[in-house]
C-alpha cells in the first residue's frame, strides 16, 4: 500500500469531501481490504482504526476503493452501507 497512486477522480472527491492526508495514511495503516467483484477492493478502518480516528477527529466511516491489478486509488468516500462479501 504504501506505494499506491491516486488518480485524478481520487484527488478530487477527496478535496470535495474534506478528506485529509492524514485520514488516508491512517486508512491505509489500520484499514481492511475486502475484494469486490472486477478486480478491486474496498478499504474501510478495522476497530481499532476507528478507535484512533475518533481520538483524531477523524470521521470514522471513511472508505477508499483501490484498483488491485493496477495499484490505483480510484476514489474515496465516506461509506454508510453496508459491505458485501463477494
């Protein structure tokens, strides 16, 4: 993970979302990678991440979708549903 890029469509949502760097390394320190259908995966913040976010200030429901074949972060957002095991 640490040497994964993030795309245009990524920069954006992130500054329209007022997601930080900050949140992204701590995402990509204490997240869980889930494979979805296509090649891709869901990242999302384990217990103990969310535990940390929180002590940040850091809203604990951020997601990022990364692009597995590629190494690509395609997008980031902040998820509220619920996520399928395929």
């Amino acid at each position: 993970m640490t040497n994964l890029i993030k795309s245009n469509h990524a920069r954006v949502r992130q500054q329209q979302r007022h997601i930080t760097n900050d949140a992204l390394e701590l995402l990509f320190s204490y997240g869980v990678k889930k494979r979805q259908r296509r090649g891709c995966a869901v990242i999302y913040l384990s217990k103990k991440g969310k535990k940390i976010a929180i002590k940040k200030d850091i809203k604990p429901n951020i997601c990022g979708i990364v692009s597995l074949t590629d190494n690509i972060l395609i997008t980031v957002q902040y998820r509220f549903k619920r996520i399928k095991n395929y």
